[in-house]
C-alpha cells in the first residue's frame, strides 16, 4: 500500500482541469477538508484565492508540493 499525501493527490487533479476555475476550486476544496496544519491551511487558501490564471495555480500547487512535503532543497 502507497501512502499518497493530501498535496500530490491535489496536484495530479490539479494539473488535468480544463480551465482556471475549475483548477482553484479543486485546491480550495482539497485544502479546506483536509488535516493540513491549521496555519499552513490557512496561508495556502488565502494564497489560492488571488490566483486568477492557470499557469499561477500550476506553480503554486507545484511550490506548495515541494515546500509543504518536504521535497525542496
């Protein structure tokens, strides 16, 4: 059995929504239900919700993968 955190489950769908929105609301929803330490929860829905463009979405979803499970230098 694979253990899969709560961002990489978030970035696979992330990365495969067809527009902006979509992909937004995919974080938002991830984020809010799930057990992520209640100020990191907080500094990445306030984060989200500026985004306004695909591209900004991908980057910080593939920041916040790397910062948040420890995968950055």
């Amino acid at each position: 059995m694979v253990i899969q955190s709560t961002l990489a489950s978030i970035a696979r769908d992330v990365f495969v929504a067809p527009d902006a929105s979509t992909a937004k609301q995919i974080f938002i929803d991830y984020v809010s239900g799930s057990r992520i330490k209640e100020s990191d929860k907080v500094k990445m829905l306030a984060e989200a919700s500026k985004m306004t463009s695909l591209l900004q979405i991908y980057r910080y979803t593939a920041n916040a993968l790397l910062k948040y499970e420890g995968l950055g230098l």
